[in-house]
C-alpha cells in the first residue's frame, strides 16, 4: 500500500520546477512529461523503477551542482596551469644562458684581434724601459791613501777565471780593458778556478785549491810563488803557468784598481753560496770573496777594488740538457741567489760591486754573447771590457767615507 503511495508522488511539480531550473533532466525524459502518456506510464512502472530513475536524477543534480564542488576541487582544477609557467622559466634561463655565452665568444674573438698599434718612432727615447741593474759604485775613501805614492800611472790588476784566462792576447778582457781605460792591466787568472775551496784547510791531495781566489791572494801577499809555480807547471793547461809568470812581474805597491771577475763556475760546481754560521768560510763562494776581500783590504788598503758578477748562465745535466741559472736550484740557491749573496759580501767590505747578471749578458741577449752554457764569446769580452771600462773612466775620484763602509768587519 505504501509502495503505490509513493509511485503516485513521483510526479511533484516541486521536483518538475527544480529539474527545469537546472536544466539537468533528459530532453527525452522532459518530451515525456508534456504527453499525456507520462501518467499512464508512471502507472505501469514499478516501484522498484521508480525509486532507481528517482536516484538517477538526484545523482543528475548533484553533478551540474556548482555551489556543492569542495574549494580544493576548484584549486586541484586551477593548478593545471603550472606546467606552462615552469617551461616559460626554463626558455628565459636558456636565453640567458646563450646571451652569455655568445658575448663571451664575442669578447674572445675581439680580444683576440688585438689592437693596432701606433706607428713605432725610432728616434724614441726608450730607456725608462731599460732593465734595472744592481750596480754599487762606491768612492774610494780618501784616508786609505794617506802615505801611498801616485805614480801617474793606472796600474789595473784581474783576478778571476775564465772571462779573463780564456783568451790572454790583444783580443782578451784584459787588454780590452787596458785599451779603454789607458791603463797597465796585469792578468793573473786562472781557467776553472772559483771562488771558493775545496777543502777548508789545503788537502795536498787536491792541489788545484791553489788557483782559486784565497790562495791566489795568499800568495800574492806574502810574495812566495815557489808551491804555485810548482802546481801550475804540473798542469798540461799552459795558461796556468802563464798566469803564474805574470804574478811574478806584479809590483802591489803600483796597483790602483783591483777587478775580480768569477763565471758561474761556482754555482755550476754546487758550492755553498755562504755560511751563515761563519761568513769567512773559504768553502763558501761567498766565504771566500769575504776573507780575500778583508786580507787584501789590510795588505794594501789604497788599492780601490770592484767585484763583477757572473753573466747570465746555464746549468748541463749528465745528459747533456741545459736548465736556466735563473730558476734552477742545484742545492743552494739558483744563480740569481748567488749574485745577491755577491752583492751582499760586497757591500759589507765596502767595495763597488757591477752587476753583469742584470746590466751586461743577461738572460734576453746571451746568446749573441756567449760561446756556450757558460764561458762568453769574443763579442762578450768586448761587452764586459766596455761595462767596467765606462765606470772605472766616470768614477776616478775619491770621497770621504766612514771606516765601517770601507773594509770587512
């Protein structure tokens, strides 16, 4: 009785009006209800029908519902945008990505065109550009010549080794010099000599510590040539003798200038550059420039003395390859150090020091003036007779200097 209440209330004008408004029934489902045959219709129904075509248009209405859509709906639906806003950051980071790498490219290529330069006057004074050199001039204090008679000569005496000994003729250093500064000039160096020792006391075992500096000066002051002479007639290289035989012509109490020139004979043969624990250390290149210096300065204080570097040098492996002095340490220091220790030793004995590292053959021009790794060429001899020539012809003067500027302490 119920179920055919309910069948008969299924066409409520509330309903009908609600369907309308939202336009959610069926347009066949709507054509049926303006026919007279939607009643007779509802009749033959079931209940059963009625009820599910009932849920069908509920569920109708609840799906065209725009107020009953949750708000997280309408976000989840809103958010399909993001993909475009994502691809249009990755297109504004690539274009900036190649922006710069093509002003890059473009930088590169013009900086790689360079500049033209203006045209080069070669009347123009370039000597603000010359390399700085380490020269120290010092006058010769006046007070050393106190009791020392001038003879109207300049008497020049060359101690070293192969600058001067490798070439003994008119063409040699010391006749350069004697030619450019008017002077007599006496060579007593010996090839392959150093500065140093080798062995702090002599070892009659190496008697070859004879030519070096220390025992060179040695000899000279106390006018015994008798063990150099023997030495140097021993050796199959006759410019030992010969140079022994010029020691032997050599009055001190005439010389003015003493020059004393060592190559890089030195630093090639890995001897100490100094000792800090004993700065006349005669197994030290500076050691014995040191003790030498302060002997000669107290045997013959008039004399003026100027110490000369080596050139610019090389250093030969056992196989043969050459390294560049300038950066090569073979335990003490690199050829560069070497030249400052010199400069130092120098200094603190007071005599003028003449930088040929720097001033004279350096690492840019050597090989114009160098016959090998080491030993200079005739165009170098001229090179150096030139350099201490020009100074010793500017700087004959003497001035008063102070006692601890003057000599070895």
């Amino acid at each position: 009785m119920k179920k055919e209440i309910k069948a008969q209330e299924l066409p409520d004008p509330e309903i009908e009006d609600l369907d309308l408004e939202m336009d959610s029934i069926p347009d066949a489902q709507a054509d049926d209800d303006d026919t007279d045959n939607d009643a007779s219709d509802n009749e033959d129904r079931s209940p059963s029908d009625t009820d599910n075509d009932n849920d069908n248009e509920s569920d109708d209405i609840e799906d065209v519902d725009m107020d009953s859509v949750p708000p997280s709906e309408e976000k989840a639906a809103g958010s399909g945008r993001q993909p475009h806003i994502q691809l249009g950051l990755h297109l504004i980071l690539l274009a900036v990505i190649l922006f710069i790498g093509g002003f890059s490219v473009y930088r590169l290529v013009k900086w790689n065109q360079g500049t033209k330069l203006e045209k080069i006057d070669p009347n123009e004074d370039t000597s603000e550009f010359d390399i700085e050199t380490n020269d120290m001039i010092i006058p010769m204090d006046s007070s050393r010549l106190e009791g020392h008679e001038d003879d109207g000569v300049t008497t020049i005496l060359c101690l070293g080794n192969n600058p001067f000994a490798d070439d003994r003729s008119g063409d040699g250093l010391a006749s350069l010099i004697a030619g450019k500064t008017n002077s007599t000039v006496y060579d007593c160096s010996f090839p392959d000599s150093s500065a140093a020792c080798r062995y702090a006391i002599y070892n009659p075992e190496y008697t070859k510590d004879h030519f070096n500096l220390y025992y060179v000066v040695e000899s000279l002051r106390s006018g015994d040539l008798t063990a150099i002479n023997s030495i140097a007639g021993d050796e199959p290289d006759p410019r030992y003798q010969e140079a022994v035989d010029v020691m032997k012509t050599v009055d001190m109490s005439k010389v003015d200038i003493l020059i004393i020139m060592y190559d890089s004979t030195d630093y090639n043969n890995g001897t100490p550059s100094d000792n800090p624990d004993n700065a006349y250390d005669v197994t030290a290149f500076t050691g014995g420039l040191r003790i030498s210096l302060k002997n000669i300065q107290e045997t013959w204080p008039y004399i003026r003395i100027f110490v000369m570097s080596p050139t610019y040098a090389q250093y030969m492996d056992e196989d043969g390859n050459l390294h560049n002095g300038t950066t090569t340490d073979l335990g003490n220091g690199t050829l560069n150090h070497y030249l400052l220790k010199e400069i130092d030793a120098s200094m603190d004995c007071g005599v003028s020091f003449i930088d040929n590292y720097f001033g004279t053959i350096n690492e840019d021009n050597y090989k114009e003036y160098m016959r090998d790794y080491m030993h200079v060429n005739q165009a170098g001899r001229e090179k150096l007779a030139d350099r201490i020539a020009a100074i010793i012809n500017a700087t004959t003067g003497t001035a008063n200097a102070t006692e601890e500027a003057s000599s070895c302490e």
